[in-house]
C-alpha cells in the first residue's frame, strides 16, 4: 500500500534506532533533526520503502543515508562487513554523485576514527572494517573499474546508465547480489522521462539478481502526484503496488514571493527605458542580498545577462554564468564559487535548478515566466540555505502575458498547487533495450520475463502481445532466415515460450549503445562565402528554414541561403524582423496545470470585469479607475502596485475590444486580418499549456484544411494556436461546429498519425526510437555513428518499415512518444470532449485586427530580451489601433 | 510523359522507356545495400530489392518491353561482392529474364567486381559508355567519350531530386529526371532506382556540389526536373526557377 506517514517521531526515537558511534558523530555535527530526517531515520531502519521529498537544504541526503550507514557499523562492529554492495546510490548527475561521495567520505571516515580510538587493536581480532564507498560513472577510469571488481564498495554511487552496464556484467552481479538497499535521488528528474523507465526496469532486474527484496529510498524536490512517484520507486508486486510510506517534507521552507514589472507600463514606455530599467532592477536586487541566483530561460539569455550586467554596473569576477553550453571544468568552479561564498550572482539557465550544494543563496531571481508551477517552486526553493531560511524569490515579468502568468504562477505557487508529471507508459524501445540485456544473462521463460517486466511500474498496463511483437522484432524475424545472424539480437522460440542470448557481438553491442539519451546534432551557421561561424542552430529548426528565412541567431538576423550536411549557410540580413518563428524547444513549454490556473484566475477576473463595465456603462478605458473588488482579486496574487493596474487595462481593453475573455469556459476563436500583412489569421485562445496545443492545432489544423481545401499555415504558442492563409477563408460558426463534433466523434489518434506522419518532427523522434531499439546503432564495431549518418533516410527507413507492419514496435513507439510524450493527446482528447458537451464553450468572433490577448501570440509570443526592440514597436503599433477604436 | 517522340517516362516510375531499343532504362539499383549498411550497424529493413522489382514489373507489363539497360550501379559494395549482394544479382537476373527482359549492364563507380559475372550468367556488360541505337549510355562518373552522332547521353549516378516547398513552408523531396543538353547534345539523366538513396534536392545545392563532372559543362540550372513520385511524373520546369521559390 502507498501512503502518508503518519507523523514525525521524536528526536529521542529517532536517534534511538542509531548505535553509539553514529549517534555521537552525529550528534556533533548536526544540533538539531531536519522535518525529513524526523521520519527517515526510523522507518529506513526498519527497512520500510520511502518517498521522502523535501527542499534543498534540508538534510534531505542524510536523511536517506544516516540509517543505512548505522547498519553498515552494525554489521562491521559484529564482524560481519564484507567486501560486498549493500547499499546503490543512484542519481541522474555524474557531478551530483562525485558530490555525494565528498560529502560522505568524510563522515564514513570520521565514525570508523572513533570506533579505532575506543576499540584500538581489538579492531583486528573482531574483524572490524571500514565502511567503503566508491562512485561508478561513465567517467570511472579503466583501471578503478577493474578495482572496484575485485574489492566493491559497500556503498556504490553511481548512474542509471552504469548501474545497467552493471547488470550485464557477469562478473560484476556476484557483487550486487547482497545489495540491501537502493536510494534514488532526483527522483523528480527521472519519474518523468525515458531514462527513468530505463531505471526502473533496471531496477526489477536488480530484484531478480538478489532474489528478495531491498528497501528503496526516493529523494526528491517538488514534484506532484506523490503517490504516482511511489508507485514508480517500488513497483508492483503482481496487481498490487508494493508498501511504500511517503514523507512529504516539501513545504517546511517558507516562501516569499513577488512577480514585479520593471516599468508602469509594459507598451508604451521607450523599449530602452525597459531595458535600462530591467537591468537597474537586478542590479538593486543584487546589491541589497548576500547572494543572488538568476534564471533566464534560455542558454543566450544567460550570456546576454552577465555581459548587460558586466558592462553596465561595476561587475567584474563576482558574476558567473552557469549553462549546459560551457565546459564542465568552467560550470564545476562556478559552483565551487558559489559555495565558497565568492559569488555575487551567478546566473544560470537550468543548469543549476537541482543537485549540488551551492551554498547559501538569499535570493533567487526569476527573468520572464518559468513556465511551471513546480519549476518556480524548485528554482526559488535553492534561496535560503537552511530548512528554517525562507526562500526568497522575484519574477521580472517582460509583457503583459508574462505579468498574468507569472503572478498566477506564484499564486498557485503559494498555495501549494503543484504541475503533475507523468511516467511515460509501456515505451518499447526502452523495453527492447532490457530484453536484450536480459537474454544475455539466461535463458528466459516468456511469462517469466513478462512478468518480471510488469512489475516496474512504466510497464504496468504492458500488453502481452507488445511484449510478443518485441521478441519477433528483436529475434529478426521481420528478415529473411540468413540475415537474422546480423539482425537478430536475441533468439526466441514461440513453440517452447522461451528466449535467450544469440551472437557473440550481441553482447558487445549491447553494452556500446545502451542508454536513452539521444545522440543530438548542431548545425554549424556559416556566413556564405566567408568561413565566419556565427552559432548554432538545433537540427529540427533547420528543418524547418526555407531559402529566404530570416531568422535570429546570437541577437543577430540572418537570411538562410542554403544548407550541406550539418552546415547552414546564411547571409547577414538587414531587415527588421525575423520572418520565422525561433524554434522553441530551447523555450520551456507552459504546463496545463498552470494554464488551467490561468484560465480559471481569467475567469474569476472577466466576470467581475463585465460586470463593472455593465454597472457603470462603461465605453471607453481612458478614465476609468480601477474597482475595489477587482483591486483585491488581483490583489490575491503576490504582485505590487504597477503589476496590477497593468493586468487591469489589460483585461480592460479585451473585453472593450472583444467583447469576450477567453477562459476557462471559454474558448474564443478569432477571426482577423494579420496587422501589416495580407494573411488571415484564426487564432485559437486555448489556454492548456503547450503539448495540449500541440496536439489540437494539428488536430484542427487537419479538418480545417480538408474543409476549406487549402494549406494553412500553423503557428503553436503557450496562450493558444494560430492558422494563417493567403487568401480569406470561409469561417463560420457551422465550420468551427463540425470540425468540433468531427473531432470529438471517438479518438483522434487515427487523425493524429497522420497529421504527424510527414512532419520533421515523426523523422527525428523514430531516428531517436531506432537507435535506442537499437535498428541503429550508434556504436558498432569500433565505429562511431555521426547523427548526420543516422538521420541519413530515416524517412526512408520509417517507409520501410510501414511497408512491412503498421504495428510494427519501433513505429509504434514513435508515435506514442509523439503523440503521449512530446504532446498531451490524452487531455486534447478531453477538452474536445468538454467541447463537445458544452463543459467549455466556444465562440467565433471576427475582430478588424488581432485583440490584445493575441498580440503577443502574433508577435511569435517570444518572451525573452532578444529583438524585444522590433517587437516592442510592432506590439506598440498593435496596441495604439485597439485604443483607438475603444477610445484611450 | 512523352519526353520525345522516341522516349517515354513511364508515369510515376523512376523508368525510361526507349521505343526504337524496345528498352527500359533505369540507374543506381544498389542491390545489396541494406547488407552493407548492416554491417556498419544500420539495420535497414530489407526492401530495396522488393521495390525495385514491383517497379519492374509494372513498366515490364505496359510497355512490354525486350531489354533492360541498367545505366550503371546496379549494386552496391565498392569492394567486393558479398554473399548477401550476390543473392540479390542473381535474383535479379533471374527475375528479369523470367519478366522476358534482357539485362544489359553498363557499368558504374560501385560495380568494379561485377565482370566476374558475366561468364556464369551469360551476361552483356559494358565497360565505361555504351552505344545502343542512337543513344549514348554512360553511368556518369567520368565524362562521356564518343559523343559525336548521337542523339541523345543517358546517365545515371546523380540521383537527382528537387525539394518543393509547400504552403505551409515544408520541404519535400521528391526525386526526379533531369533534361537539358551537354555540348548541344540533349542529356537525360536517370533517377535512382534504390529506396534508400533518394539523393539530394539539386536546387538547394551549388552546383559545384554536384557528383558528376558532367555537369561542370551542362548548366543543371538550365535542366528541366521531371518528377516521379505520389504516383504521377510531372514537368517542374527548370531547376534555377525552382531554386526561389
């Protein structure tokens, strides 16, 4: 059974579980237990399985470690240690574990000290040992791996990758079969991706191995729903989940929060004088706090920063910036500052959302929206170093978008209302990896495999004909006869239900390619004609670039000309505006949660707001006052002054303009001309959160343009979608009513399929779900597989392998990566639905040009300093033509 | 498509049909190519060969034809031929001359090893360029020789394709024909039969990326792109027209 513990013990009953040597080591160096450590250390030694989540700073680690080292004393003062593994630490960060092993070397060492000075040479007689821990990555030299083989550490810390090379490692697993207990940190970073599905079938093997069971420990930040999080530390044991008690320590930090506009006015003020202003701002919030954290959203961004910041104020060495982009040596001594207290401010994109200490931070910064209720809470929760600090932390919104997000964020925030994450379900390709590995150590009864692999929980609900299909695609038996010695991974006999190892290379090959992460590839921007690089840009954005393009890179405009291999060549443009979007898997996706909270704080506000313009009659903005009631609405929000008259005209001249506000209950749908162009727009104000719309404005998309027989354009933002044509499309309240009830009649997936089938998109994830099903491998043979090389016809590839199975594993799991992954097709399914029943309404107006609310969506709703200038003035113009017509 | 009085493109195939010859022309088949690409660790299904002989077939049944002259490249391995291509040649061979089609092999950059099969299977094969008719086939790798008199150079090697973009601003590559001249002389140059290799979009290149010296002389923006594909073969006009679009 999943559940809360119930309440904290005593310090006394905690302490009670340890014997003298800890207790005391203990004791000296900590005054007092953390909230999480009041559950943990007690329930660990009675070898319960336990979630414990808790914010930084709270002892979190120990609180896992303290019991398991006391029984690791426990056994080497009867004598009993062996050279063997008891306890695996696993975490989702190289650098996080080398971390991990400083911090409990120490302690390790400092315990066995007292035990020498009380025992002296009795330590001998009574075979006493030192408590050993060890860190095995995929940086672990040769030489200490083949050490480490023959003297174990009793606690190995290590990554899901190397505990599964770990696993095939015959030698190796003698060693594991005394493991006692696994810890998992960063539980939130792997719950939610295919590394962690990786993990957790790693785990159910790692069960088979030691015949029994061992206790499993989840750490994690914020994360939400708890229990689905348990469920996935403990799995299954046959229909039911495994006992697991959850300790949710998460809120013990307190929170201080504000969402603030650096100018009263986010349109019309001088687009210098906004940034002058940003930047004064950070500066003041810098100077007044001991240390200040700063997330941008994206890897530029940092740059843009630290060189504004530098060359504006009297910066020098005290401000660093932290991205995924710079060296490891680099990020490693930014972190070393910062602990060490020789920071000022560093500034980061995610690098430094989670793992290391990084020491006493006072506040942390926000720029523009985070996107996620608990990305907020885990970013300001790395404020304020101890349980008892509270974490302090500022958002500086950049438009009038960003100010109702943010303020809601943090609202929500305050309130505990937390984003969900989900564990991707019965993915294939990770499967076919396991069964792999899997052959190469025995021979396998079918069920017994099956079985094995539905108690982690990702496989739960796993089909026995998808576990079937796998072993036909991986014994080769798509091939003819005399090729499945080159294609088949394993051999499978249906007769006798049985499958095992086949090849000599199988077992090489395995070990070379396993893994989830995908091999990812930078194209190389070069100035025609020159040899000047300029940047890089992600693959799929060049995918997606026509001759002509013109698009930002580094701040700068380019026209691309032309691309060979994974070079792009461009010219440097003179226009004013980038005519394609920038590609925005850099940018973080809005969650539904948080766009449901959005939608519903619209609500609350559109209602009070046409009540006060119907009360007062009002007609035009200019002049009015803001209403009490709505004062204090607003005022629920943890926003100042500027911010909520900001949101006050806002909502003001939409309901002027519109008439509507779109909702939560309402779904407006708005047909316009575009601005200085001659396309029409139909923007979708759908509030769901990015993957949400994803799906729908493919889905929309699809019927729209069989209806009205035309290509259409799509542009995909966080507040809604948008369909441009070249010419005046026929959109009636009719047409928008049967695209509904067309798409709310049974599942989109068929549709969907389709929609995605001839995209960039279905091309690069199949490559992704090829190599991890290893149809490609990345390496073989002693060669490396460049991406360009593996991308090569993967469109091809994918045709080949319609041609042979609809249903054939690696497509299959390609679209459900898509289709449940990358995108929400669930919840689309959903609202279509509400749709349809009416639960949300929708409403076709036509406006003679976009409404406020879709401004910022028209101007490619790209919240981030760069080319602020182009769009400020193009937002600028926008907004003066709605004014005039309602009167400002 | 008629692109002369002589020669027919059949429609939505990478085949040209030669009426005076009785002749279906095709290039680049590389049999055998997933078995190399297996044994560099990319598990392609097998279909190349599959393909390429329902495409066969089809243009074997409407023009009833009595040859086929495969324009160079018929497999794939630049080395030696291994079991897994040899299977697929010899299928090939078999297949065709069951289809009442005689092969005729003009020999390409990736076909160093295939004399050796002339003896065992009784077969014509051409070394470097071959006058058949009025016409002057040649795989396309060096440059044609013995040009005079002729009527028309037909090649291959190039696997010629055009990207096409659609209203809303995607890239499809289709592959295609190519016709225009060389030396005043008209040129056609084949697409390739192969699944995999579809080639490159010819009018986002420069032209200096281009393989074959052919097209050092023939201007390929003045080439007109006869695609094949989605069932239909269709005039795109000329590629430097089709480089803006």
């Amino acid at each position: 059974m999943i559940e809360n513990a119930k309440q904290p013990f005593s310090d006394e009953e905690s302490l009670g579980v340890l014997n003298s040597y800890v207790r005391s080591w203990f004791e000296k160096n900590f005054s007092e237990l953390t909230p999480p450590q009041k559950y943990a250390f007690k329930l660990i030694s009675e070898g319960k399985n336990l979630l414990i989540t808790a914010p930084t700073g709270s002892g979190k680690t120990m609180s896992g470690f303290v019991a398991i080292i006391n029984k690791l004393f426990d056994y080497s003062l009867r004598g009993r240690l062996e050279n063997k593994v008891y306890c695996i630490y696993i975490s989702p960060l190289r650098a996080l574990n080398n971390d991990i092993y400083r911090n409990l070397q120490r302690p390790l060492e400092e315990i066995f000290e007292t035990v020498r000075k009380e025992k002296g040479v009795n330590i001998i007689k009574e075979g006493i040992r030192k408590v050993t821990i060890g860190v095995r990555t995929g940086d672990t030299p040769q030489s200490e791996r083949a050490k480490m083989l023959k003297t174990p550490p009793n606690i190995l810390v290590t990554t899901p990758e190397s505990l599964a090379i770990l696993l095939n490692s015959s030698k190796f697993v003698e060693n594991l079969k005394s493991v006692e207990y696994v810890i998992i940190d960063e539980i939130h970073e792997l719950a939610n991706n295919k590394r962690g599905v990786h993990l957790a079938l790693s785990l159910e093997r790692l069960g088979h191995i030691t015949d029994g069971r061992f206790t499993r420990i989840g750490l994690g930040a914020t994360l939400y729903p708890l229990d689905e999080a348990a469920k996935y530390l403990v799995g299954y044991d046959g229909a039911q989940p495994r006992d697991c008690l959850i300790v949710d320590a998460s809120w013990s930090k307190k929170l201080d929060v504000v969402a603030k506009s650096p100018v009263r006015d986010l349109i019309y003020e001088d687009d210098q004088k906004i940034e002058d202003e940003l930047y004064k701002e950070i500066d003041r919030i810098i100077k007044s706090s001991k240390a200040t954290l700063i997330f941008t959203n994206t890897r530029s961004g940092t740059e843009r920063v630290v060189f504004n910041l530098k060359k504006r104020f009297d910066y020098g060495e005290d401000i660093a910036a932290h991205h995924g982009s710079l060296s490891r040596e680099s990020r490693l001594e930014v972190e070393e500052l910062l602990k060490k207290g020789n920071l000022k401010c560093a500034v980061s994109s995610t690098s430094l959302e989670l793992g290391m200490d990084i020491g006493a931070i006072e506040t942390v910064l926000q720029l523009g929206s985070p996107k996620s209720v608990t990305r907020a809470v885990q970013r300001i929760g790395r404020a304020g170093h101890s349980f008892k600090a509270t974490a302090k932390g500022e958002i500086l919104v950049l438009n009038r978008d960003d100010l109702v997000e943010c303020s809601v964020l943090l609202g929500a925030a305050l309130k505990r209302h937390l984003d969900s994450f989900a564990v991707p379900q019965n993915a294939l390709d990770v499967l076919a990896q396991h069964l792999v590995g899997m052959s190469l150590t025995q021979k396998w009864d079918v069920d017994e495999a099956y079985s094995l692999v539905k108690s982690a929980y990702p496989y739960h609900q796993l089909q026995k004909q998808d576990f079937t299909a796998l072993l036909n695609y991986l014994a080769g038996n798509y091939v003819g006869l005399e090729s499945r010695r080159v294609y088949g991974k394993l051999w499978y006999e249906e007769a006798e239900n049985t499958f095992g190892k086949r090849g000599k290379f199988t077992k090489v090959i395995y070990m070379l390619n396993l893994g989830t992460i995908p091999d990812e590839v930078a194209v190389n921007v070069i100035v025609e004609g020159t040899k000047k690089w300029v940047g890089n840009i992600e693959e799929e954005f060049l995918t997606r670039l026509k001759q002509g393009d013109v698009f930002a890179l580094g701040g700068k405009l380019y026209q691309f000309n032309y691309s060979k291999g994974m070079k792009a060549y461009v010219i440097p443009s003179s226009s004013s505006a980038p005519t394609i979007p920038p590609w925005y898997s850099e940018q973080l996706p809005l969650s539904y949660e948080l766009a449901n909270e959005i939608g519903e704080f619209r609500l609350g506000l559109s209602n009070l707001i046409k009540d006060h313009i119907n009360k007062s009659k009002v007609k035009k903005l200019k002049g009015t006052k803001m209403p009490k009631e709505i004062d204090s609405y607003i005022g629920e929000l943890p926003v100042d002054q500027k911010s909520k008259e900001a949101m006050y005209s806002y909502f003001m001249e939409q309901a002027l303009f519109a008439k509507e506000i779109p909702s939560r209950e309402l779904l407006l749908v708005e047909f316009t001309k575009g601005f200085d162009d001659d396309k029409y727009h139909l923007i979708f104000h759908s509030l769901l959160g990015r993957r949400v719309n994803d799906a729908l404005s493919r889905a929309f998309g699809t019927v729209l343009a069989e209806t009205l027989d035309t290509d259409i354009g799509v542009l995909i933002n966080d507040n809604g979608f948008l369909f441009s044509f070249e010419e005046k499309p026929k959109i009636t309240e009719k047409v928008l009513g049967e695209a509904i009830s067309e798409l709310s009649h049974g599942s989109i997936y068929p549709l969907m399929k389709k929609a995605v089938r001839n995209t960039e998109l279905m091309r690069r994830r199949f490559r992704h779900v090829a190599a991890r099903s290893f149809m490609i491998l990345r390496n073989y043979k002693g060669w490396k597989i460049g991406v360009g090389r593996q991308q090569v016809n993967s469109q091809l590839i994918l045709k080949a392998v319609e041609s042979i199975d609809q249903n054939f594993p690696i497509l299959k799991e390609a679209y459900r990566e898509i289709l449940n992954d990358v995108m929400d097709l669930p919840r689309a399914e959903l609202t279509l639905s509400k749709l349809r029943k009416g639960e949300i309404k929708y409403k076709l107006i036509e406006t003679p040009f976009p409404s406020p609310f879709a401004h910022n969506m028209i101007t490619f709703g790209h919240a981030d300093v760069i080319l602020m200038k182009e769009r400020h003035k193009y937002l600028q113009q926008l907004h003066k033509r709605v004014m005039k017509k309602i009167g400002g | 498509m008629q692109l002369t009085k002589d020669i027919e493109l059949l429609e939505g195939l990478p085949v040209a049909y030669i009426r005076s010859l009785d002749a279906l022309a095709v290039a680049d088949l590389h049999l055998g190519y997933e078995g190399v690409m297996a044994k560099k660790g990319m598990l392609l299904p097998k279909v190349n060969f599959k393909k390429i002989m329902e495409t066969i077939k089809e243009a074997a049944e409407k023009t009833k034809a009595k040859s086929i002259i495969v324009d160079g490249d018929i497999k794939n391995e630049f080395s030696e031929v291994d079991q897994e291509e040899f299977n697929e040649l010899f299928d090939f061979v078999k297949s065709v001359r069951e289809m009442k089609l005689e092969p005729v092999l003009i020999k390409g950059n990736h076909d160093n090893f295939v004399e050796r099969y002339r003896e065992p299977f009784n077969l014509k094969i051409y070394a470097q360029e071959a006058r058949i008719g009025d016409y002057l086939f040649f795989h396309g790798e060096e440059l044609p020789c013995e040009i005079k008199g002729v009527k028309m150079l037909i090649m291959g090697h190039e696997h010629p394709a055009i990207g096409i973009i659609n209203a809303a601003g995607r890239k499809e590559k289709v592959s295609c024909f190519l016709s225009g001249t060389y030396k005043r002389i008209p040129l056609l140059v084949l697409p390739a039969m192969n699944f995999y290799a579809a080639g490159v979009d010819i009018n986002f290149q420069s032209r200096a990326s281009l393989l074959s010296p052919v097209f050092g002389t023939a201007n390929v923006d003045h080439m007109r792109a006869i695609a094949v594909g989605f069932g239909s073969t269709m005039d795109f006009g000329e590629i430097g027209k089709l480089r803006n679009q």
